[in-house]
C-alpha cells in the first residue's frame, strides 16, 4: 500500500477492489494524493517514526476514524434515487473511476463528519474519541489545523488513560514544532505511554536517553531499556539496541554483538535490521563484506525499505560491486520513489533530465521532481523551479518557480538562493 500512494491516480480502483468496494478506503489513498498529507512526508525518517512506516500507520488511523464512526458502503441498486445525496454519489462513482480528486472530496465528507462525531464522544468523556480528534487537528484532518487543540485534547485524553494521547503529548515535547521543545517532558510522557501499554513510546524513551538534548540523558538506562523490550519481542527495540552495540552508545562497542541482535530482528522481517547489517557489511573490512552488503540491500529493497533501493541503485552507479547499469540504477530508483523516498524521487529526475538509463523527458523529471519537493527533499523543489522558470515541456510559470526557489534555498540548497537573487535583479 505505500507504494499506491504515490500513484493513487492509477491505483485508487483497485484499492476499491481489493477492500470490496469499501469506498472509504480509497477517499484515504485519495487524501494523501491530494494534500500530499505529513504523514505520507514522514515514510521512514526521524527518530520518533524509525522503523515504523508512517503512511501505514496514517492509514491504518484514517481507516479508525472512518470505520470506527460508521463509515459507509456504496449504495446498493435497492436504494431509492431520492435517498441518495448527488454529491456524495458523484464522489463515489468518481472515486471508483480512479480520479484522485473523487477520493479527496470523499474523504473531506468522511473526515468532517468523523471530527463531529469525536467532538461529542469527548464532550462525553470518551477520551479515546480526544485523542483521535487531537490528532486530526494536529495535522488538518477534517478540521482546520489546529495545534492549540490538538495540544489541549492530547492532554485531556493522557488524563483520562489513553496511551495514544500521552504519545502524542510526548512527541510535540519532542520535536518542539507546536509547543517549546522539552525533552524531560518528552520523556516523562513517553513513560506514560509506555506504562498505558504503547510499546512505539517504550522505544521512544529508550531511543531518547540514547540521544542528547536539554534534560539528562542516560545512555546506560537506555540501552536498559532497549534490551529489555528486545527480550520482550520488540522488533524495533531490537534495532535500537542493535544500533547501541554498533556505535558504543551506552556500551562498549561490539559489532559482533551488534550483528547478532539485528541478525535476529532481520530473520523476523524487520527490514530496517536487514538494512543495518548491509551498512556495517559495506563499511567493515574497508569494504571486503560487500557482496554480503549487496544482498542485503536488495532483501531491504524487495521487503519494502526504500533506503535498500537507493543503496542498490547507487552501487549500479558506482559501477564497482555491481556492474555499471543506468537503466537498473533508474529501476531501483524508481521502486525507492515508488516506496516513498524523496530523495529516489529527485535522483529519478535528474536521470530523466540526462536521458541515463531512460528517455529524456524534462515532463516526466517534473513531475518526479514534484513528488521529491512535496516528499521534503529541496533539490526537488529547486529543480522544478528550474524547469518552470524555462518552461521546459512545461508552461512557463515565474511565480511558481519564485515559490519553489524559496522553498530549495531555505532547505539549504545554494543555487536555488542564487537563481532567487537573479529573479529579483533588474533586467538589463
């Protein structure tokens, strides 16, 4: 499914299919195609989502917000025409004909109608129905964005015993974006969490006292901490602790340790442990493991971790441990892409702009582009600046390409700051 959503145009029916004509499913899949939503942004990165797919997750909470208040089916051909609302309808038949913009008026409907009916539950101390509303205004689901809210109704429903809400609290604090960054009350949160139940917050602490920031972290508690849920079947704490042993965070050093844990975590399907050990493969040794490497990167890639099919893409480029191949470095490129990666997405389009390995198509590096802007990589945005200042197989849109320079040189990229400058310069 994470791969859809970056195509949802094409693949929306078919999602309607696979879920027997549960139109719902596809008004989500059409909702991330047509806001280009933060958690399709936020597929593998940061430490807070590591290792953990945030489009599923987003997903699979859509679908709890929808489902859970009574989401509905397609009208049967029982169904009095005057029973039917022709707006509703016209967004369905829309939806099922794979129109991303259906699926977007559709989950508008579903969402509103979803952010009432948590709004009374609240009010009626259903605090599981606060914590599912606070996310929708933190992120803009069916109601403005509203991080005061979410902040406020995060907090009622850690009161009230939601681990999901104290998460939430606990992940503001810790990246600091609605409220002042925190990270003893990041932690104290995440406790709480943990303590409801919430095993993404179990690891969440841990991670943090691996890290360091403004409260007293303590490397040694974290690593504790990791071992501990590992023993449990954590998966994910598994590669934290894994992590620790390959760096010295907390422990002494130890990569056959560090090996072994994640050895373990892989043989149960955690994609990110195949990862890691293909980096310590490719890196040990001054290289000597990079046959091992390779396969693992390839495994990551099949499993569905875009990071294996960018490593695989590169080494295609590299032309040293595999051999020298354009068309499956644009290949691997394009499944990373497809899987979510904003930087794939990028390289992708430089590839289309050279004609390496594909046709030349300066539409085509466009719209990849795009998706590498809208995904957070600024070189995407920079290049399709670059392309709708020429008007390349585009038409030419300088206001456009203003927006998208300022977007590239506030991500740090140099030329998009020169090319904004020459915009603003006088014409001679």
């Amino acid at each position: 499914m994470r791969g859809h959503l970056w195509h949802g145009t094409r693949r929306s029916s078919t999602c309607c299919e696979a879920r027997g004509g549960e139109w719902v499913v596809c008004a989500v899949a059409g909702w991330y195609v047509g806001e280009a939503h933060p958690f399709a942004r936020l597929l593998w990165g940061g430490s807070m989502l590591a290792g953990r797919p945030a489009v599923l997750f987003g997903f699979a909470l859509l679908c709890a917000l929808f489902l859970s208040c009574g989401g509905k089916k397609q009208q049967g051909p029982d169904v009095e025409e005057k029973d039917v609302d022709p707006e509703l309808t016209g967004a369905v038949t829309s939806c099922e004909e794979g129109e991303a913009a259906g699926c977007y008026r559709l989950a508008n409907m579903e969402a509103n109608e979803a952010a009432l009916r948590h709004q009374q539950n609240c009010e009626d101390q259903d605090f599981a129905s606060c914590a599912q509303l606070a996310t929708m205004y933190e992120y803009g689901i069916g109601v403005p964005t509203s991080p005061g809210n979410a902040f406020k109704l995060y907090k009622m429903g850690c009161a009230g015993g939601v681990g999901m809400a104290c998460r939430g609290l606990a992940e503001l604090y810790h990246s600091g974006e609605h409220v002042d960054r925190n990270l003893g009350l990041a932690s104290a949160f995440y406790g709480k969490a943990c303590a409801m139940g919430d095993k993404l917050s179990c690891t969440d602490m841990a991670w943090l006292h691996l890290g360091k920031g403004d409260f007293e972290a303590d490397p040694k508690k974290g690593v504790e901490l990791l071992q501990r849920f590992c023993d449990e079947g954590n998966s994910a704490a598994c590669v934290g602790l894994g992590d620790a042993y390959d760096r010295g965070d907390g422990v002494k050093a130890d990569k056959v340790k560090a090996v072994e844990i994640l050895t373990a975590a892989c043989e149960k399907k955690n994609t990110v442990a195949c990862y890691k050990i293909a980096l310590i493969n490719a890196t040990e040794g001054k290289g000597q493991n990079m046959e091992k490497a390779t396969e693992l990167f390839v495994a990551a890639c099949e499993a569905g971790y875009p990071a294996g099919c960018v490593s695989v893409a590169d080494l295609y480029l590299a032309g040293d441990v595999l051999e020298l191949d354009l068309s499956e470095a644009a290949a691997y490129f394009y499944k990373a892409c497809d899987l979510g990666s904003a930087e794939a997405c990028t390289e992708l389009g430089l590839m289309y702009i050279d004609g390496d390995g594909v046709e030349k198509s300066y539409k085509e590096a466009g719209t990849l582009y795009q998706l590498g802007c809208d995904g957070g990589d600024p070189r995407g945005c920079g290049n399709l600046g670059l392309l709708k200042q020429l008007g390349a197989e585009m038409d030419k849109d300088l206001v456009a390409a203003e927006r998208l320079f300022k977007e590239a040189c506030a991500g740090g990229i140099e030329e998009a700051c020169a090319a904004l400058e020459g915009m603003k310069a006088p014409s001679k």
